[in-house]
C-alpha cells in the first residue's frame, strides 16, 4: 500500500466533507502502527500547504468513549489551525459529517516540551486551562471489525474545537471539575474529569510518548485536549450547545443549516 496515495485520498475526502470514503467496500489491512504512519502522512500534506499543527489530542480515554466506539484503547490526533473556533461560533452543518459535539478540558503549553521525562519534571509549563467542544465527523465506512484502524487514520475523527474567551492561567488544576453539556434548554449530560484525578500531567504524558515515537514533540504555545469522561452527542441545525465547567469561562456554539 502506498500510504502518500492513500493519505492524498483521505485529505480529498476531508476537503471535501466526505471523511473515510477510502475505507468504504474493501476490508482495510491496515494496522494500528501503519493508521498512525497515514495520520502522520495526511498532517504532513496539510503542513505543506500551508496549515499549522496548533496541538494535539487524546481521545478514548473513558469506558462510556470506548464502548461507544467500539475500541480497547485511547487515540490520539492533531489540532489544526484551520478548525478552531471561538466561542459563540455559528457552525455549519454543510462543513461536517455527522457533526457531533464532545466536552472536555485543554490545556495550553508555556513551553516546548523536548520529552515526556522532561515533562514530568517540569509540570509547571502545562497551564493555560479552559473547557471546550470538540467537533466531530461522527462516521464510519468501513466494517467494525477495523472500527479502531479507521478512527486512528481519519485523526480520530476530530474535526475542530471551539475554545472559550479566557483561560484560567494557573497551574493548580481542578480534580473534581465537573463538565455539563447543555443543548438549548435540555442538560444533555455532566460528569467529573476523574481522569485528570492527579492533574493533566500523566494525559499530557502520554501525548509526549506518542509524539515522540514519530519523532516528534509538543511545542510551546500547543493546546492538548485532555479527553473527556462523556460520550459524544450528534448534533443538527437548530442546536445551540453550551458547556459549563466550574470556574471555567463557558464555550458555546450554534449550528446551523447555512452559513
């Protein structure tokens, strides 16, 4: 398999809003290692035309995401300049498949990062905390047996984030903070990060560790988004989504038939 020809595909499909059409009929023999290269592969075009790598994510990292996505492990992806999003954005459901949205907590680097060792050692340059909503194409094509190959080749189907308009700067971070989803009036759902029980510092981790097995590294400036203990909701025009998370500055989004 050429992975440049099938990367150029997989970004087609993106462009064009039709994710993952490659892995739709033929069964994929792709490996979990070898979706990770074509990730890489597809982050590598998107760079050379011009887009920048704004940070990373870790997706996957609950019982409720793993089972609802039919996988044994957490994922990872980049975040691109291209798709981020203020608070108050109107999103149009033209721009996405599927669109659904997902509650978390990120977190912004004072620094570069050279190793996840260094890291561990030096806490302090994980800062910058806020909630936000992760975007996603909510699809699938090919069969469930190589459900995870799919996901970890499409970026883990992130599709942008919507970030709020302040952050909370301190390094102390809040184990208990509790997330609730709001669409218009209805409280679709809440749930504590127990994820980040001891801080952000081993999710941030084990971003490092898998960057650093491609060769790469988190580089100051870089958001992570740190995963979330809710599932993912589907969302349509009409909905106006709106997470809560203690001290927190609140993050919002319209989606909308038209832009």
């Amino acid at each position: 398999m050429n992975l440049q020809e099938v990367a150029t595909r997989l970004l087609r499909d993106f462009d064009a809003h039709k994710p993952g059409r490659v892995f739709a009929g033929a069964e994929s023999t792709l490996s979990i290692a070898e979706a990770y290269e074509l990730q890489f592969e597809v982050a590598a075009i998107r760079e050379s035309r011009g887009e920048r790598v704004a940070g990373y994510k870790i997706g996957c990292i609950s019982d409720t995401m793993q089972t609802q996505l039919g996988i044994d492990q957490p994922v990872f992806g980049h975040v691109w300049d291209t798709e981020i999003y203020r608070s108050g954005v109107k999103l149009c459901t033209t721009n996405f498949d599927e669109l659904a949205i997902e509650a978390e907590i990120a977190v912004r680097l004072l620094d570069d990062v050279p190793s996840s060792v260094w890291l561990r050692n030096n806490p302090e340059v994980i800062a910058g905390q806020q909630a936000v909503i992760e975007l996603h194409n909510y699809v699938f094509r090919g069969s469930e047996s190589k459900r995870a190959v799919e996901l970890i080749a499409n970026n883990a189907i992130h599709a942008g984030v919507v970030i709020a308009d302040e952050e909370i700067g301190s390094t102390d971070f809040k184990s208990t903070a509790l997330l609730q989803v709001d669409r218009n009036t209805e409280r679709l759902g809440e749930g504590v990060a127990a994820h980040l029980h001891s801080g952000p510092v081993d999710v941030v981790s084990a971003v490092s560790e898998h960057l650093e097995r491609h060769g790469r590294r988190l580089k100051r400036d870089q958001i992570v988004l740190t995963g979330s203990p809710l599932p993912l909701w589907k969302v349509t025009a009409g909905d106006c989504i709106t997470v809560h998370c203690d001290d927190f500055a609140e993050v919002s989004c319209a989606i909308v038939e038209r832009s």
